[in-house]
C-alpha cells in the first residue's frame, strides 16, 4: 500500500502561513460576508505570523485518510506512476502570498492530479456518469493550475474515489479539467485584488493602533490633570 505523501505539511507551515491558497479561495469569492472574514483571517495571520486550525469537516477527514489509498488503486488501475511534490506547498512565482498544494501529478506527463473521496454516492456517480465537477472544485484546481503552470502545467485530471464500489469496477471516476489561459489569468486578477485587500486591511489595523494609543495616552494626561 502506497504511504500518505511524505510531504504534506501542516497547516502552520510558515511558507503558507497569511497565503491565499488554492483550497481556501473560493471562501473570499461566494460572498461578500465570507470575503471580508476570510480577508480578516489572513491579515491576522501575516501581523502575528501565526494560523489557527480551521474547522476541518468530516468529508476532509475522509478525504485524507484515502487519498494515500486512491493514490495507490489508481496507480494499478492506469499502470502509471503518481507522483507527489516535494514540497507539498508551492507558492506562485510572480503573485506575492498564493500557493497551491496539488495532489501530485503523473509522473510521464504534465497533467495535475486532484483527488476528491465524496461521503455521498451520488457526488461521485455524478462524475462517473455526466462528468460533472463541482463548481468549487473547478476553482481549486483553476488556482492550481495558476500556480503550476510557469512549470507547465497546463491541465488537471479530476478523480472521484469511491472505494465501495470497488467490486462493480466504478470506484474511479476521472474527468480532464482544462481551462482557457483567459480563465486562469481572470482567476490570477482576482488573486491579486483580493491580496490588495488584505494589505490595505493591514495597514488600516496599524493605523488605527496608532490612532488608539495616542487616544488612550491624551485621555490618560487629562485625567492626570483634572486631579
């Protein structure tokens, strides 16, 4: 049996520490709430260098509990070799604070490898039988092809794995994902006004630090005084 990949770091890696990642964009683009949290959530990060755990579901669980698994099945199923990367987290070379942690990616070609383990049967018989990713997904990936591709990278096969039905032989389900240059660069724009936004979030947080004390000292000698 294949063992997990040995590169995988935690999530208090420094290289990914206050990044926007390929796995947590979609967070800053459904919703202007969840874009003004996820911005908060960064800057702190990048002031204290510091992250905290996120709430990890049980579909994440699962998910990297058979990744290790999928990896070893579709290796005898496709008769190639899937290879992990080493490190696990790469950071885009031109777009300060992004990166992306593929799955890996075929050994004999330039085609990432992203791999879902889906709790619900229907998520996969989706992708078995019309093909259909999610629309979050396609994002990730998107992302990670925008990091990946100054490497090459210029597609990612989607695989859903559902060992359950391993005996009927439609435990695997695989989907070419291959997205437009003006895609990726669309994605990339708003990388980088997002990254725009936590700056300019950082920048306020420390003016008005300044702001406060100075509050806080003024108010203090005019206490002094009044007594």
């Amino acid at each position: 049996m294949r063992a997990d990949n040995p590169y995988h770091e935690p999530e208090n890696n420094p290289a990914r520490i206050g990044c926007i990642t390929a796995s947590d964009l979609l967070d800053a683009l459904k919703t202007a709430k969840g874009r003004k949290t996820y911005v908060y959530k960064k800057a702190t990060e990048r002031i204290t260098n510091e992250t905290k755990q996120g709430f990890i579901s049980a579909a994440m669980v699962r998910g990297q509990e058979l990744e290790a698994e999928a990896k070893h099945e579709l290796e005898i199923l496709s008769k190639r070799q899937v290879k992990d990367f080493k490190p696990a987290f790469i950071k885009h070379e031109l777009i300060e604070g992004f990166g992306a942690s593929p799955d890996g990616c075929w050994a004999d070609e330039n085609t990432l490898i992203e791999i879902k383990c889906p709790e619900n049967p229907a998520y996969h018989l989706d992708t078995v039988n019309e093909k259909i990713i999610k629309p979050e997904y396609q994002t990730q990936m998107l992302a990670q092809l925008s990091v990946m591709r100054s490497r090459g990278f210029d597609r990612c096969d989607f695989i859903s794995y559902y060992p359950a039905l391993h005996e009927d032989g439609s435990h695997f389900a695989v989907v070419s994902f291959v997205p437009s240059l003006e895609e990726i660069m669309e994605l990339e724009e708003k990388v980088m006004v997002l990254n725009d936004e936590i700056d300019a979030a950082i920048e306020i947080v420390r003016t008005q630090k300044k702001a406060t004390v100075e509050y806080l000292r003024r108010t203090n000698g005019k206490t002094k005084e009044s007594k």
